[in-house]
C-alpha cells in the first residue's frame, strides 16, 4: 500500500509526463523565491547571499530540465525522471549542509522555509520514485 493517494497516482501513471511539469513549476517557484524575496529580506532570514543565488541557479537549471523533459519527451522518460528525483534529492541534501553550516545565523522563519522546502522536495522525490517503480514494473523494463 502506498501512501500517494491511489487516484494521484493512477492519474500519474496514466500521463507520467505530468510529473515533470509538476517538478518544473515547484522549481521555477523555488527559483524565483530563492532568488528574489530572500534575498531582499537576507537580513531578517540569515541565509547568505552566497548561498541563496547558488540554490536559486540549480533550481532554475531543474526548471529548465523538467520542462524540456515535460515539452519534448515522447518515450524513454523513465531515465529522465530518475535524473530528476536523484538530483532533487542531491538539492535536498545540499539544502541540508546549508542549514547546519548557517545554523546560528538563521532566523527562526529563515530556518522554516528551508525546512519546508526540504518536506515539499522530499515528498516529490518519493513520488518520483514511486512513478518510476510502478511504471517500470508494469511495463516490465
């Protein structure tokens, strides 16, 4: 039993490419608020500049691999999206080193985002790499 809800995932396997677009826009919503917001508010939450522009071009790169992936893949995407969920779960960890090295600088609402944002992209990866598995074993690849 999975804990993705059955109709989620039924609807997944059916347009498996919808993950991508999902992913996609969850990076370039990342991107933007990375980029933008956090920075203009660096003092209240702690994070360094010089973390936040390095998280926020890899989250742009993802958007723009997941887009092309959701825009122009007709077949074969399985690859794809195990490169997307390994590297989402890389970003996860990155994230993580982040927060320990910056630990006593972060504000409390600093700290969350980043927290969250660790949640939100976990919850991906695990639906990623759900979709692979029950795509590939039904497929028998």
């Amino acid at each position: 039993m999975s804990i993705i809800p059955p109709l989620l995932l039924n609807r997944l396997e059916k347009h498996p490419k919808r993950i991508f677009l999902i992913d996609g826009l969850g990076a370039i919503l990342s991107a933007f608020c990375l980029g933008v917001p956090l920075v203009y508010w660096q003092d209240k939450i702690g994070m360094p500049t010089s973390a936040l522009y390095p998280l926020s071009l890899i989250a742009g790169l993802f958007a723009l691999y997941s887009g092309t992936c959701f825009l122009f893949l007709v077949k074969n995407w399985g690859k794809y999206l195990w490169a997307i969920a390994c590297a989402n779960l890389l970003y996860c960890f990155l994230t993580m080193g982040l927060l320990i090295e910056h630990f006593h600088e972060l504000s409390a609402m600093g700290f969350l985002y980043f927290f969250m944002e660790i949640i939100v992209i976990l919850v991906l990866v695990f639906v990623e790499f759900t979709l692979f598995s029950t795509i590939r074993s039904t497929k028998g690849s």
